[in-house]
C-alpha cells in the first residue's frame, strides 16, 4: 500500500521515510536507525554522506554546476584522464545512470559493426544491464521478457560462464559479446576463473568486441578498482555507473580507441559530464585509490563472507559466494524475501535478488565491528525464523 498517492509506484516500499544517513547507518523520519547493506543498491561507495563528496558537492557547486556538454569543463577532463589511467583504455564517455551507459556501450558496438552489416550483441541469461528498452532487450530476466513488447531486436541470449555456448552462436552479424563479471542482480553469480580469459581469446579470435558491464562490480566493490583486472584481460568497452559517484547519478563508458568510433551527434546528453557529478565521481575515486583501501575492501570481504559461512553453519543455509564487499548467502528454503522484511523490521537492509539468495553489497569502508553486528542481527532474524518453520 503506497501511503503518497504523488508518488507513483515502481516499487514496493515499506511506509518509512528515509531523512538521513551517516556511514552504515541509514535513519528514517521516526529516529529508527538501519544498519545498511544494500548503500542504495551499491551505489554508496564511501557509505552515506561521506566528508569527502559532501566537500566535493560544495566546492564545486559554489563554482561550477553544468557548462553544457558541448563545453569541455575541468573536472571533465581530470575525471576522464583517471578513469583512463585506472583502466587502461583509452578513452571515456559521460552518462547519468547504468542502463544509460549500456546504451552508449551498445550503440558503439552497433556503430563499430555497420560497415559489414554486424549488429548482434551476444548477451547471457539471467544478466541485469538496465532499464532503458535496449538495456532491457539486453538483459536475460526471465519477467522481463512479456513486458513493453516489441523489445529492440539485435540481442542473443546464452547461459552465463558458458563460452562454447557463446562460440555456437556467434554469426558474420555478430558484433559484440556483453557480460558482467560477475552477475549481480542474477543473485552474484561469480563465474569460473578462465570464464574471461577464454571469452577474451574467443572474442579476439573472432574479431568481435568484448563488453563487460562493470556498473556493479567496478570501482573496488570486488576488491580491484576493475573486476576484469583480477582475470588479466583487456576488454574494449567497461561500462561504469553506481558506485563511481558515491551517491550521485553518474555513468561512464570507458573504451580502447580502436572502437571509438561515435561522430559528432551520435552521443550525448544535457547533463552527461557535469562538472557537478564528475567532481564528485573524482573525489570517490581518490579514496578508492588510496594506498590500501583496495586491500581493506579484500580483507573485510573474506571476513565478511567467514561471518556468512558460520551463520550459514548455524542455521543450515546454503553456500556463500562473492568477492570484495559484493557477497551473497543461499537461502535453500526460498525465503530469502521473508527473511528481508524480518531483517528491515529488525533495523537491518540486506537485499533479497532472488527467492534462493540473499545479498550484501555494504559501502567499502564497513568495520569489522559493523559485519558482526550485521552477523548478530541476521541470526537473531534466522533464529526466529527456524522457530516458525
Ligand atoms: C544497476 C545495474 C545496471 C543499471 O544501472 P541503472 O543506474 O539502474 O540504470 C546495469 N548493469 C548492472 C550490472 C547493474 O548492476
């Protein structure tokens, strides 16, 4: 039941009001606190109003907000050169949100093919790239596929960590293979380790581009500042988004300049490169980038995947699996989604993607202390769920 009947409803949502947040602690307007690890779906990379963005917002606010996207402005330029320097690819283009940076990334791909009549885009099941309508052509939900018919034509579905899957549909209009890393929406579906590797050598063999959607995985949710520098492998095109702006909508699409093949007019947006959101997409990355941040985001991942292992000990669930800081716990009973609205009403936020997982994706600078009191809070939800079983 949606108590604000102006504010239409996407989404169920409980009837709280969130007012204000600080770390890991998300506060609604009745003063209750809620430990939070969901960080607005990944996005909260420094966890809620961090110094740094809020200093970040103020000084470039008081300077510049938007000088058009047909000028180049300052943090721009300095977002565009770390974002290369961190990747290595070569060059970048500005978005506002996820599905809007996949739509870039398949418009490249599509343009890069024209000449020799390639567009299809070899994409996996159970993937999450967005909501625009190429986006969600894109993705291989299974609820999605009746919805908003017709979808845009041009994509090829296959199992997820199947390459030979991938090789027996590949065609002279084949143009691009698009993954995530890691599936996140799918329930974090991590794939085996040669999963990239071989897909890059696939894809080199037979000329075709590699597109990996990093908008979950990328800037240190998986403890490396890319998800693919963990596989040893160059992609062509990485889409970014969430985490980049700490809170604020921003999306890039970072590619090698081999492919960058746009011409004036085939891109773009009023609000892509604001001065704004890249001057804060900066000052999450010289956190990310500081000396042993990356290597705290590994450590508080194994450690929050021990504390997963013995709760799922203790309880009899399922396996725990993940990288860095974005992990899920396998709920065999399917009752990940009951034991979410238990977890909210006990000042808990996990994220149930899937009836069969439960996942937690908590801001890269979550304390030790903060996972055992996560750790406490879910149990005593478990606990009380085994009493009703
Ligand atoms: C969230 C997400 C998107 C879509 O991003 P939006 O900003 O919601 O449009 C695309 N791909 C992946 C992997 C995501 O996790």
């Amino acid at each position: 039941m949606n108590p604000y009947p102006c504010v239409m409803s996407v989404t169920p949502r409980p009837p709280v009001t969130m007012v204000k947040g600080q770390g890991s602690w998300l506060y609604d307007a009745d003063g209750r606190a809620y430990l939070d690890f969901i960080q607005g779906w990944a996005v909260n990379t420094l966890g809620h109003a961090p110094a740094v963005v809020a200093e970040a917002l103020k000084a470039q606010a008081t300077r510049l907000l938007n000088a058009g996207p047909a000028f180049f402005n300052g943090p721009m330029i300095e977002l565009a050169d770390r974002l290369c320097r961190l990747s290595g690819l070569d060059q970048v283009c500005f978005a506002n949100s996820g599905a809007e940076t996949n739509e870039a990334a398949i418009k490249l791909a599509r343009k890069y093919g024209q000449h020799r009549g390639a567009f299809q885009i070899i994409t996996t099941h159970n993937s999450f790239h967005g909501r625009t309508l190429a986006a969600m052509s894109a993705s291989g939900k299974p609820q999605w596929e009746p919805l908003f018919e017709p979808k845009v034509p041009g994509f090829v579905k296959v199992p997820f960590d199947d390459v030979e899957a991938i090789e027996r549909e590949i065609n002279e209009r084949t143009v691009a293979v698009m993954v995530e890393p890691i599936q996140g929406e799918g329930g974090v579906i991590v794939p085996g380790a040669d999963y990239l590797r071989r897909l890059r050598e696939l894809t080199e063999r037979y000329g075709l581009l590699l597109i990996l959607d990093e908008i979950q995985t990328g800037v240190g949710r998986t403890g490396t500042m890319f998800a693919f520098q963990q596989f040893g492998i160059r992609p062509d095109i990485v889409t970014l988004a969430k985490g980049l702006g700490g809170g604020v909508p921003i999306g890039a699409m970072l590619a090698r300049k081999e492919v960058c093949c746009f011409e004036a007019g085939d891109q773009g947006g009023t609000f892509a490169g604001n001065a704004l959101n890249s001057a804060v997409a900066c000052a999450v990355l010289d956190e990310v980038s500081q000396p042993g941040f990356l290597n705290r985001v590994r450590e508080t991942g194994h450690y929050l995947q021990s504390r997963l292992e013995r709760l799922a000990q203790e309880h009899r669930l399922g396996g725990v699996r993940g990288r860095g800081l974005l992990c899920a716990i396998e709920t065999p009973a399917g009752n990940s989604i009951e034991i979410q609205a238990e977890a909210f009403a006990a000042g808990l936020l996990l994220n149930a993607p899937r009836p069969h997982c439960l996942r937690l994706m908590p801001a890269l600078n979550v304390t030790v202390d903060e996972i055992d009191e996560m750790a406490l809070r879910l149990g005593r939800v478990l606990e009380a769920q085994r009493a009703l079983a």
